[in-house]
C-alpha cells in the first residue's frame, strides 16, 4: 500500500473513532495507558529514576508507582484526545479551552521585537496549536518531521488547521529568522535532551540536563521576547497560561551567556511542570548525556 492510500486509511480510522463519546475514548486510553505500564519495564523505570531525583524523598516506592501510572495514563490520553478533537469546529472546541495571561503575550507584542513562545512537553501540547488560536495568534512552530510519512501528512493537518504555520527543524534558520524579523511569534520546546555538541549543560530538577544552546542563540541574535507558555487538562477543559516575559541576559561573554539564559529557560519549564508534574512527558530520558570529566590520576 503507497503513501497515500496509508494517509487515507488513518484518516478514515480517525473520523470513525472520533465518533465515539469522549468518555470512551478516555476508556480506551486509560486501558492503553495501564496496558503500557505492564509491558514496558524500560520505560517504567525511566519515571520513577526520573521522579525520584527530581523530587528526593517524596515518594515511596508505592507512591511513585502509583505516580507513574498517571503519568502512563495521561500521555496515552494525549492522541485519543487528538482525535477527540479532530471533527469539532473552532467554535465547538474552543468552548473547553481557557486561555489565561493573555496580557503577558500581549506586553511582548508591544516590543515590537518578534516573540518566542517556550513551552515543555507538558500536558497535551498538541492541543497547544488550538488554545494559541483562540489567544488569537498564528506562530509559526518549530517541529521534528516524522520517518513515516502518512502520519507526518496527517499531524500535519490537524496541526495547522486553526492557522499555525509548521516549520520543520531541518534547515529552519532562515524561515524562523524571516518571521523574527517581520515581529512575528515563533513557539518551540524546550525540554528534550541533546548530545553534547549540541547543548549546554543546566541545572534541571536538581541535576546536569545537556539542553539545546540554538534556543539561547536565536534569542541573543533576533532580541525577541521570550515568553513562557504551558497547558494542563483540569478536568474536562484544557487551560492554557503564558506566563511573564523572560528577560535575555547579556554580559558581553558569548558562552556565559548562552549558559545564563539557557538556565532561565529551563528553569521556567521546570516552574511550569511543578504546577502539575504528574501531566509532563517523563518517560523521556531527560538527563540521558552526562557531563564529560577529567580524572586526575595523581
């Protein structure tokens, strides 16, 4: 089967469930989430080193076990709420979005500067594209193409459909320099380990996190403003806050300041996770490169 017999066939299979009632679809995802728990004892694992180090002491290890099923439950729930949403006009799904710090965005608007949203794997961020259309906003996102190209085709789609311009992040420079210089909104994440030729190290949760240096370095080059933003589900809606401007750190020290203001990114999504830990993406292996050190063998 081509490409495009493949992209059509998940987009019948996606109209078809999106069908059900919501309240199965979350039966469904529960279900899966549980299910995923069971079988995959790697990444099991992976939450609750990752927990138990960003939060030492807090939890036994029933408590974390416990913790990590939500955590399984919640990013299972991620694409059946996708395609929960995926029939439902504007209007129909902006009803279960609040849109909060409206104002924050709107003082970085003002700068006249361009503006970079920072946002986390938190919550359902692909459901980010529909609670910025309803801030009244079309950014351009930065965005990771997928292998399979059906389903790149499809998420695509749905991620563009309320305005939002997707860039892929293979040879985005110039299109993302583009928008910055015509004071356009650019919204990317931040939180997602890198090699280390590709980062810097930063204090995250407590320990060394090797973190993307091109965030640090657009912001220096473009003097956009940088304006965290995040979304939870709070029952059935979905709440979505930008939180106040990040100021850019300049010493006239190139890699001191690309360290200091890489920092304060970080810190602000850790900020934003701590509001609600148990709806972040910890089954990514944050702190998988270590720091390089020298042994002295005196």
């Amino acid at each position: 089967m081509n490409d495009d017999r493949l992209f059509k066939l998940l987009k019948l299979i996606i109209n078809i469930l999106a069908l059900l009632p919501r309240k199965v679809l979350k039966f469904f995802s529960d279900l899966l989430g549980l299910i995923w728990y069971r079988i995959d004892k790697r990444h099991r694992n992976v939450v609750i080193e990752n927990i138990t180090a960003a939060y030492p002491g807090r939890f036994s290890l029933a408590q974390s076990q416990r913790f990590t099923k939500i955590v399984f439950k919640n990013i299972a729930s991620i694409p059946f709420e996708v395609i929960w949403s995926y029939r439902k006009t504007k209007d129909e799904l902006f009803k279960y979005f609040v849109v909060k710090g409206i104002r924050h965005l709107e003082n970085a608007k003002k700068k006249n500067r361009g503006v970079i949203l920072l946002g986390g794997h938190i919550g359902n961020f692909e459901l980010l594209v529909a609670s910025v259309a309803k801030a009244g906003i079309k950014p351009c996102g930065i965005y990771r193409k997928f292998d399979f190209e059906p389903l790149e085709r499809l998420l695509l789609e749905e991620r563009q459909r309320f305005g939002t311009q997707m860039i892929p992040l293979r040879g985005a420079s110039k299109k993302i320099n583009a928008v910055l210089q015509n004071k356009g909104i650019i919204a990317t994440l931040l939180d997602q380990n890198v090699d280390w030729y590709k980062g810097v190290f930063v204090n995250y949760f407590g320990r060394p996190a090797c973190t993307n240096n091109g965030f640090a370095k657009l912001a220096l080059k473009s003097k956009a403003v940088v304006v965290p933003m995040f979304i939870v589900k709070k029952n059935d809606q979905y709440i979505m806050e930008f939180l106040p401007e990040i100021p850019l750190q300049e010493t006239g020290d190139p890699i001191k300041d690309i360290e200091n203001n890489t920092q304060n990114y970080v810190s602000a999504i850790e900020s934003m996770i701590r509001q609600c830990p148990e709806q972040y993406f910890w089954v990514h292996n944050r702190w998988k490169t270590k720091p390089y050190c020298l042994l002295n063998n005196i």
